[in-house]
C-alpha cells in the first residue's frame, strides 16, 4: 500500500503545475513555518495561492476534513473564510489549494493594536465564534468522512497519542475538560488563524483542520489563551453579549490551561523532529 502523505524532497513544482494547467505557475516559495503540512505560496497570472501537503497519514486525513468544513462554513457567517479545493496526486495523495486571502495574522500585529482596537478585534472574534456555534449541525450533512474524530476531542486524543510523548501528555488523561458537545466549533481558533488588514480590522478566519463538534469554551479558551491579556475581557464581555448568557470563568480557565498544555507537549514532540527550533 503507496503512503497517504508527502515528504519534503518530492517533485512538488510538477505537483503544482499539474494541479492547475489554466494558469501560468510564476513562482513557487516554501512556507517554513508549516508543521502539519508542507506549505508552498505559489504565485501565477491568476494571483497567488496556498498549497497544503499533509507531512503524515494523520495530517492527511485531516486535510481531507478541512476542506470539508470550509466547505460548510463558507457564507455562513459575516466574515471571510478560505475557499479550499481538495485535489489528489497521482498516487490519490490529498492537498490542498486555496487562494491568498489579503490580511495578516493577529498574532503578528499584537503590538500594534490600540485600545480600541483590541476592543473591536475582541468583538468580531466573539461575533464569529457566536455565529458559528449557533449553526444548526444536527441538519446540516457537514463531514462525508468517517476515519478521523469529528467530536474535537476525540481528534485531540488521536492527535497526541500519535505525536506526543507519555510524559507530555500525562496532563489530558487528567484533564478537567468540559465534556458537553453542543455546538460547532473551529477547534483551533488561536491568533494566528485571525487575519486583519491594513486598518488593523478583522477580515477573515482560516484553518478549519480541528474542526468539529465540541463545546463553545473549546473556541473562547483557546483564542484567549494564545492572545495578550488585554484580549480576554473583552471576547468574554462581547460573546456575553451576543450570547445574552455569562460565561463560566472556571470552566473558561480549565479550557486555556488544557490548551496551553497542549501547545507545549506538542511544540517538545515539533522539536524533537526537528521542525521547531
């Protein structure tokens, strides 16, 4: 049986070009900071696109459930999201294409941000998580695949028992995490996959590989969680608002403990393969 995954001495510029014969492939850079995939900017005559190939079998079924997701959640909120087509190699590998969205993430512009500014951020990041936790998923077909966890922590349990050492991860068996599935959810919505313009506004939200069924502080957590401190009052005071319901401060704080372990088993086992320094 062929392997579901890349590795980073293949063919890929004759991958690229195959993968799109109506357009004249200009330029093609690798994106380093890729760790569950290979990432390459590709630049053509058509504008500049994003190729995702899955570094292992786990990461290449998820790619096949990002593409689904986005899919779902394309136009259903008030705010941009990566149209992804999923495309196969000749040995029926998946990747994945999209279009480069204009923006920059969050991540790279904390510094940046005035007060009022945050307080903006804060409330469309709370206004994106609240419309999509408020869709209807018990109506809607959303995932056709079945082989990898569509309940998030399922998809975190397979995810580290896969990739993290005993030792790191000691801390999920014991976790407090809230157990309630009752909404949709990015799964990895940290500042990296909030992307803002020029004006320093929100313009899209990216990245739907975690995604799945979970709990609302699942999102909440982990965004708060990966932001200054400057950020949390003000996503938990606008999700309030939007949710006209308070939010549980330690069932919240449970979530970013989980998630920052997480974050930190994950990056040691990024080291230890050498593509975190």
């Amino acid at each position: 049986m062929s392997k579901e995954f890349f590795e980073v001495d293949e063919n890929f510029e004759e991958i690229i070009k195959e993968a799109m014969p109506q357009k004249e492939v200009k330029e093609i850079n690798i994106i380093s900071t890729g760790w569950t995939n290979i990432v390459f900017n590709v630049k053509t005559n058509e504008g500049e696109f994003f190729f995702r190939f899955p570094r292992d079998e786990f990461w290449s079924r998820t790619i096949v459930k990002d593409c689904e997701f986005s899919e779902f959640i394309n136009g259903k909120t008030d705010f941009t999201t990566a149209e992804l087509k999923l495309n196969r190699d000749k040995e029926g590998r998946p990747f994945s294409i999209h279009k480069k969205i204009e923006g920059t993430a969050l991540a790279d512009k904390f510094n940046e941000l005035s007060i009022d500014e945050i307080k903006q951020i804060s409330n469309d990041i709370a206004k994106f998580m609240y419309q999509m936790h408020r869709l209807n998923y018990k109506e809607e077909k959303i995932f056709d695949i079945n082989n990898i966890g569509l309940d998030l922590k399922d998809f975190l349990d397979e995810l580290l028992n896969r990739h993290v050492s005993n030792e790191d991860m000691g801390f999920w068996k014991r976790s407090l995490h809230n157990d309630e599935v009752e909404c949709i959810v990015h799964g990895d919505l940290n500042s990296s996959n909030v992307l803002i313009n020029e004006d320093n506004k929100v313009v899209a939200f990216i990245d739907f590989g975690f995604g799945g069924y979970g709990n609302k502080y699942d999102d909440i957590g982990r965004i708060i969680g990966r932001s200054p401190e400057a950020f949390k009052s003000e996503i938990v005071k606008s999700y309030e608002k939007f949710s006209n319901s308070q939010i549980d401060e330690k069932t919240l704080n449970n979530s970013i403990e989980t998630w920052s372990n997480i974050d930190n088993a994950y990056i040691n086992y990024m080291r230890k393969i050498g593509i975190y320094e």
